[in-house]
C-alpha cells in the first residue's frame, strides 16, 4: 500500500517484497517523488527482515533505473549472437510471435516449442510458474524444471516429508547450531541476526563446508569435509550416537519407522572409515557427533548446495535422520530447516493449469538445453522456437558450448524476455520488455521465513516494460486463447492463486497485507516435538516408505506434473553414494583432471542477476577461481594470475586467487559472472558435469573435475 507522505505533497512511501529467488524475501519500502523510485529501503517492522537489505538489493534502484534496461520489443537486426537490434512495436512483436508460433505448429507440432521459466522472479504471479498454463495449454513442450531444490524437496519428501521443520525464527532458543553446506552471511543474510542472538545466549555455531566462506570464519567451529561426503559424515555420526547411547529412544519409538535398518546401515560406517572418505580427524567426528547429539536443542541449516553432489540426495536423507535420532525437536529451537516454503497454500493447479498438458507431452529438462537444442538428444519433432522467460540459460544451465551452437542456429525462432540484455537475450529473435518489481503487483511466499509478502506497484512501468503476467496475457490473446484464466487480473490472480481460506491464512486478509505489507503463517514454531511429520506413515522415516513403494514424484513447486523417479534406484535407507568425479572414487579421472571444483553462490549477484551492473561488478571483481597455495605452486600459478580451466566438457579462463579457505585438491568459482565479460566468453557452465544427482534431477554440477594451468 501507499502510505503517508514523507515530507512534501507529491512523495509517499509505498510498501514491496523484495522479488529474488533467495530464502529471505525481504519486506522493501520504496519511496516515489512525483513518479520517480528515489529510494529503496528494508521495511523496519518485518520481524524476519529487521529493516536492512542485502548489498544486492540495497542498490535495487540501479537495476531499475540502469541505462542498459530493456525498455521496447526489439528485433534481432544482425547475425545471432551479435546483440543488434531494432525497436519495434508490442504489435508487430506479438504479431510475429504469434505467426511463427502457429507456422512451426503446423508443420511440426506444438511441442517443437519450448518454454524455459526459472527463478529470475519468484513471485506468486510473475515467478517460476508463470508460463505454465499459457504453454500446458499451448500443447508445447514441458520443461522440466530441476535446476534448484529438486534434489533436497525429494530427499525431504522419502525422509521427513514436505515440513517447514521450524521457525527459522526460533533459532535464538537453539543451543547448537550447524550450518551444514550453507553459506548464510552470503545466501541467507536475514538468519544471521537469530544466529547472532542465540550464541549471545550461549549457543555454539558450526559450519560444515569444504570451504572457509565469510560464514565460516565467523563460526565457532569450521569442519571441512571432501565434496561430496556428508552422507558418510552423517551415517558415522548416526553410528557414534547409536553406540553409544545418545540417542533419544523415547522419540525414536513413537515417532519413527526403520530405526533397526538405520543402526544397520550406519553400522556401515564406522568412524575411522568415515575419516577416510572425508578427511576429516576421528576425534573432530566423534566431538561433533557427541555434541550435537548432547547439546541440546541443536539445529541444522540445509544449504541447497548438497544436490548439485552425485550422492547428493542420500545426504540429506542421512542428515534428515539426525534431529529425530536425538530427539531435538522436541525443544523450540531444535531440528533443521532447509526450505520453509512448503505450508504457504499456493493452488499449484490454478496457476499452473495441468489439466491443459495433452497425454504423453514431451518431457525436455532444463539442464539438457544445449543438448536438446544442437539436435544431440535426437528429438522429434526438433526444437523449433525457444521462449525464455525469468532466467539465463546460457549461464545457469550446462554444457554452454552446446547452448550457444543450439542457439546459434538459424531457423531456431527464439524469444527471450528479459529487463537486460543478457547473454541469452543476445541470442534472441525477439526480446520482450520485462518489468521490475517495483513497477507491479506481486505476493511472495519465502523459503527461509514464514511471512506471506505484499507488493503493491511504487512506479508506472518503464518504457513499454510489462510484468510477466501482463505479457502471457497479450501471448494468450495474440494466440486466440479465450479461457478464462488468461483473462484474469493481476487483482484476481491474487485472490485465486492463494487459498485465502487454509487453516494457516487465519487472520490474514488482503486488506491486512496491503496495509502492513506482511502477514505470518499460523504454524508451530516446533511442529514436530510429537512426531506428526508429513509422510506416509506420519513418522519420521528412516526406511522411506515412498522409496519403498518404488514409484514417486519429484515434489517441485516448478511443475504440476514432472517425470516420475523409478525406485529402484532408491535405497529404502540412505546410504553414502561417492562422487562420480574425484580423487578417491575416479583415479583414473583425477590424473588427468585432479581438482574437484564447487560452483558457490556469487556474494554481490544473485544467479547471474546484478552480473552487469557497475556497483555490483565492482563489489564481486571479475571471474575468479580459488585455489589452494600449494595446489597453486605445484602449477607454477601465481596470485591474480589468469589461468585456464578445464576437462574434457570444456573450459574457461579465470583469475586465480590464490587461499587456503580452500582445502588441497579443492578450486571454487562463485557462479553469475557474464560470459561476454569473461575472457574467451566462457563460464563454469562450459564444463560443470551434465549427470543428474541421486534424487530429483537435480544437476551434480559441483561433481567435477577440471585441471588448472597458466594461460601463457
Ligand atoms: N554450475 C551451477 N549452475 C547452477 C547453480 C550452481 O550452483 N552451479 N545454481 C542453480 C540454481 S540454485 C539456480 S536457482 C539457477 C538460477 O538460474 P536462473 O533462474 O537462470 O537465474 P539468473 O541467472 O539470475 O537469471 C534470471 C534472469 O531473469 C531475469 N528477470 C528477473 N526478473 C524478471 C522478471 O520479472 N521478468 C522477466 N522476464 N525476467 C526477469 C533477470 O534479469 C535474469 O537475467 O541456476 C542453477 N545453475
Ligand atoms: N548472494 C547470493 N545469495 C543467494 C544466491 C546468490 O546467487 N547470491 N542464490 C540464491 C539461490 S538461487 C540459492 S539456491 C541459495 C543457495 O544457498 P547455499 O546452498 O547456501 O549456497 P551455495 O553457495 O550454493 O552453497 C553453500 C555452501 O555449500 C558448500 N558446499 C558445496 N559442496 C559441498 C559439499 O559437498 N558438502 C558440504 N558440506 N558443503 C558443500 C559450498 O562451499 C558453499 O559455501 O542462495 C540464494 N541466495
Ligand atoms: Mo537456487
């Protein structure tokens, strides 16, 4: 809502929800002077936000107001890839969209189009889903979307079900905190202040991550295990809790099932094995696992890191066993949190409108982009026209050599919509204004809080930008497409794409959330100290009923309907899957390829979003790859050193930093940066591995290995 003037009769302060895919969804407040966004602020009353925005969105009016805002359709006017382009009106836009549509329809069928939506909005209305039901109802390809949490929402649902776990806020009461594969200072700056707390009321912080990140140095405690180990990690933590005797049994019989198949399976790992396959000191394991077991209530923050490992999703399985087995949700502040987005009661089949998906459509993933389009998945019919939309491809998905001869290729009729020129965009047939938050109505769920958010429009749109649901409704109209749901109002939608009547709406009105800008969830801040998990059997599992079965469907908020994953390649109880690429597990890899390399969330960009702006860059320096010194000399590599990144996927160059906050054998790249502001227009998406992890599809991207050389 719009609330009173400042100062003046023509400014007022007008009250938003920050848009990007990141757990805090913060509570903004723009100020507007006579239509003009003069400020951008964190709201001081939200409980969770606490009145501070990141070091990203505190600069949200650069992005708005940038000089290289996408303002007009534009027409490609010279060869692919060259960024030339021409203005031209939404008409003639739609119009074209609109006839090559239907040409390629009729002589190839709809599913030769494919949509591409992710997370560059994650808004109720303009976020990840808002394609679906114009292209379900299209009859074009399905685009499956994995290219985040897919992997810990499966693990999730086969081990604890679909739970919040708890109120991130109640971490003040926690009394040991691990940060497991979680990077909060950069990924989840808003828990820091809880965390903050709880250790001024005594609480211990831990960080378990292969790299010494911002968030490590400030704990109390960093453990560095190999990538890709956690399941043996926690499976020898299980096993040292089990022997001896400091598990709480209570818990473990009325609120459990497969306790007999966990003792067995964790009797797998005993600790001197578990040292090996980590590197991590007997003692350290055996003090982290009496701690965490003694110290109670402990928590554990899932970073969504640990999918992007090949064993992946067995170890958040084996890490969801842990709080049941010692019974720390019984306490407010004790259990885990990985994603709290689940209670939000979103109608996925009003948004997403899965009725509209023709029987037997084609099922394309999203990571298998440049496959699908150079022909090399041998599609039928071939992909004939890309609409992309929230997201960039060329940057977030794999194989980047192979996105760029896909998209290169001439008959490809491709339509990006975008608020910059990125480096997707510059392979466009058409670009599609695309408004920001600030510019349009929007609610939010969150995924690291509780908090419905509220976004009321501050600004006219720039230029002829349109929010993302303006544009499906002039796509739907441009197709002849009179359902009602293409009619609907950005109004409308928010009454219908909420269940305003669910037991945890009560007390929440649109009236309320306009006028405060928030409204809490009605949950338990600790749903879980008598059982009551969303699974099968209602009981924590250890021996996964789903996985059982054999047959389950990837939860993901990105799909009303997604490929089903077989469970036979699923353990019942989970189990240490070694990563495809390393050291130990691929000898024969690693001599010639002997560098395990993690893609990290960038600090100063958001995906490959900010990539382009002056502050941003500024803040996040150019390209780089951390290397540890030893690694470093062996290879005759010195500091800020351009260097060559490669196997046999492909390469980039990159700016050596030389640091022991990575371990030996380790190199980390933090992800986003712009491939035509790169040397050789190259990022790690040229070479990150293209398999699946374990559970939901999700991409083992940070299972690699590369070798490091001097560029010369
Ligand atoms: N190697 C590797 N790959 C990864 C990851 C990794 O860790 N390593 N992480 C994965 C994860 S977790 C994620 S979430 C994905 C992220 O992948 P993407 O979803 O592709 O995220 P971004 O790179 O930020 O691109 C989002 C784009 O959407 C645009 N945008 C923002 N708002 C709007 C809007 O309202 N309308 C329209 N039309 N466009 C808008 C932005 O300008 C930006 O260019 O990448 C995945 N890829
Ligand atoms: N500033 C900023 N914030 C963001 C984003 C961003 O791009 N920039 N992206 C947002 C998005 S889309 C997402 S999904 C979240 C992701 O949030 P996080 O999961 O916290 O982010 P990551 O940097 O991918 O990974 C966290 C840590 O996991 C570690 N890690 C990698 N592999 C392993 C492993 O095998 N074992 C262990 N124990 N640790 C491992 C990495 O070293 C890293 O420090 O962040 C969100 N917030
Ligand atoms: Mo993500």
């Amino acid at each position: 809502m719009t609330i009173a003037p400042n100062s003046g009769e023509d400014e007022h302060r007008v009250l938003g929800a920050c848009p990007h895919d990141c757990p805090d969804t913060c509570s903004m407040i723009t100020t507007v002077q006579n239509g003009q966004a003069i400020d951008v602020r964190g709201n001081p009353d939200h409980p969770f936000t606490r009145g501070t925005l990141c070091g990203k969105v505190d600069k949200f009016l650069d992005r708005v107001y940038s000089p290289d805002r996408v303002l007009y359709p534009l027409r490609r006017s010279g060869v692919k890839g060259s960024g030339q382009f021409e203005r031209i009106s939404w008409d003639e836009a739609l119009k074209e969209i609109g006839d090559r549509f239907q040409s390629i329809i009729a002589k190839y069928g709809a599913e030769a189009i494919m949509p591409y939506c992710f997370s560059g909005h994650q808004g109720i209305l303009n976020g990840l889903m808002v394609s679906d039901a114009f292209f379900n109802r299209l009859g074009a390809t399905i685009a499956e979307k994995t290219l985040c949490s897919s992997g810990c929402a499966t693990a999730f649902e086969l081990s604890c079900g679909l739970t919040y776990g708890l109120d991130p806020e109640a971490f003040v009461e926690s009394k040991y905190i691990v940060l497991w594969a979680s990077n909060v200072i950069t990924t989840n700056i808003h828990l820091w202040h809880f965390i903050t707390e709880a250790r001024k009321r005594g609480a211990k912080l831990v960080v378990i991550d292969p790299i010494r990140t911002r968030t490590a140095r400030q704990a109390d405690w960093h453990l560095a295990p190999r990538p890709g180990t956690d399941a043996a990690l926690a499976l020898g933590m299980i096993n040292i809790i089990i022997q001896e005797n400091l598990a709480d049994a209570d818990y473990i019989e009325k609120y459990s099932v497969g306790y007999a198949e966990l003792k067995a399976r964790a009797s797998e790992f005993p600790v001197d094995r578990v040292s090996q396959i980590t590197g991590i000191s007997v003692e350290d394991i055996q003090t982290l696992a009496q701690d965490y077991a003694k110290i109670q209530p402990s928590v554990i923050r899932l970073g969504v890191a640990l999918e992007r490992q090949t064993g992946g999703g067995n170890a958040i399985r084996a890490i969801c066993c842990l709080p049941a087995l010692v019974g720390a949700w019984r306490k407010l502040g004790g259990g885990l949190v990985q994603a709290t987005l689940w209670p939000f009661p979103l109608n996925f089949d009003v948004i997403q409108r899965p009725d509209f998906i023709r029987p037997k459509t084609r099922i394309v993933n999203q990571w298998h982009l440049g496959r699908a389009l150079t022909g090399e998945m041998e599609l039928d019919p071939p992909i004939q026209a890309l609409f992309v939309c929230n997201s960039n491809p060329l940057l977030s998905a794999a194989d980047q050599d192979k996105m760029v001869a896909g998209l290169s290729r001439e008959e490809l009729f491709t339509v990006v919509s975008e608020q910059f020129f990125t480096d997707t965009a510059s392979f466009a047939d058409i670009i599609l204004p695309a408004a920001t938050q600030i510019e349009q109505l929007e609610i939010m769920f969150s995924w690291g809080h509780l908090y419905l958010t509220y976004n009321s429009p501050a600004i006219q749109p720039l230029g002829e930008a349109v929010s993302n649901t303006e544009l499906f409704r002039r796509l739907a109209a441009a197709m002849g497409f009179t359902d009602d749901c293409f009619q609907l109002s950005d109004e409308q939608m928010v009454q219908e794409f909420l269940d305003w009547s669910a037991p945890v709406m009560e007390g929440i009105s649109l009236e309320r959330l306009q006028q405060q800008g928030y409204a809490k969830l009605k949950l338990s801040q600790s749903p879980h100290a008598e059982g009551n998990f969303p699974t099968p059997s209602g009981k924590m599992e250890f021996v996964s009923s789903l996985a059982q079965n054999g047959d389950f469907v990837i939860p993901s908020l990105r799909q009303g309907l997604t490929d089903r994953q077989s469970g036979e390649v699923v353990d019942r109880v989970p189990n240490y899957i070694p990563p495809a690429e390393s050291v130990l597990s691929n000898p024969n890899l690693a001599a010639r390829y002997p560098l395990s390399l993690l893609s990290i969330k960038p600090h100063s960009f958001l995906n490959s979003s900010y990539g382009n702006l002056p502050k941003h860059l500024k803040l996040e320096g150019s390209l780089k790859i951390l290397i540890h010194p030893q690694d470093a000399e062996a290879r005759g590599i010195v500091h800020k050193q351009c260097v060559r990144v490669f196997n046999e996927r492909g390469d980039f160059q990159a700016i050596a930093h030389i640091t022991d906050d990575v371990q030996l054998g380790v190199v980390a790249s933090p992800l986003g940066q712009w491939r035509r502001l790169s040397p050789i227009s190259k990022t790690l998406a040229a070479l990150v591995a293209t398999t699946y992890s374990d559970l939901g599809k999700a991409g083992a991207v940070s299972d690699t290995l590369v070798e490091v050389i001097v560029v010369v």
